[in-house]
C-alpha cells in the first residue's frame, strides 16, 4: 500500500518543478496533481492548447521520481446542459492521467455560483 501523498495545490505560489522537490524533500511518496483556476496553475485549466506545455508537466513530474496519484482539476462546469465543452476536456484530462499513470481524477466542478437555468430547476435536476 502506498505511503503518504501531497497536494501540490499546498505549494501553489510555487513553480510545479519546485513543489514536487518539496514535496519530495518532506518524504511523501506521491501527489495530487493541481490546476484550480484562480488558485493552482500547475495543470492548465482548461487542458486545451499546447501539446508541448502537458508534454513538460509530464516531464517535470516524472524527473521529480514522485507518481502523481491524482490530479485535482476543474474540467469546467459538470452540470452545464450542453456537454460537449467537457467531454472534450474530460478527454484530455483522461488523457493526461493515464500518461502521468494517475489512478484518479478529483474535478472540483465550476468556481461559479451562478444557476445555468435557475436555482430550483438546476438542483431538481
């Protein structure tokens, strides 16, 4: 069984590169990988773009030596009524889970609290 993780969230006023050697210097044996808009830019949000910026978190976090367990991101809103916007984001944060070898995908859902229809038809869905 794996020993302790860390979110890199923690350290998220610091470059990916060096969170993951602070968080290996403490001694955790794997992450949680984070891009919350507004809060953590260690993942993009949304994943979108350029292939080259995933190719170079891959690459940091595999030079790090720690497996990233999870990644804790914001796919965009999941109860939004057209889901074509996060199939295609969800695809790709599918995508970069399975090359970091991430077991897991913790979507925070949407930073807004605004309604997309109104408040008592959005929660009776």
């Amino acid at each position: 069984m794996p020993g302790l993780g860390c979110s890199t969230i923690s350290f998220r006023h610091r470059s990916l590169a060096e969170a993951l050697a602070i968080i290996g210097e403490l001694g955790f044996d794997g992450i949680d990988l984070g891009g919350l808009p507004g809060v953590c830019a260690h993942v993009p949000s949304p994943l979108g773009g350029d292939p080259a910026e995933l190719d170079g978190i891959v690459r940091i976090v595999a030079e790090s030596g720690l497996p990233a367990w999870a990644i804790n991101v914001d796919p965009g809103p999941l109860n939004a009524p057209d889901r074509r916007d996060l199939l295609d984001e969800g695809r790709r944060l599918v995508g970069l889970a399975e090359r970091l070898g991430a077991a897991m995908i913790v979507p925070c859902g949407a930073q807004g609290r605004e309604p997309f229809t109104d408040e008592r038809t959005d929660l009776d869905d």
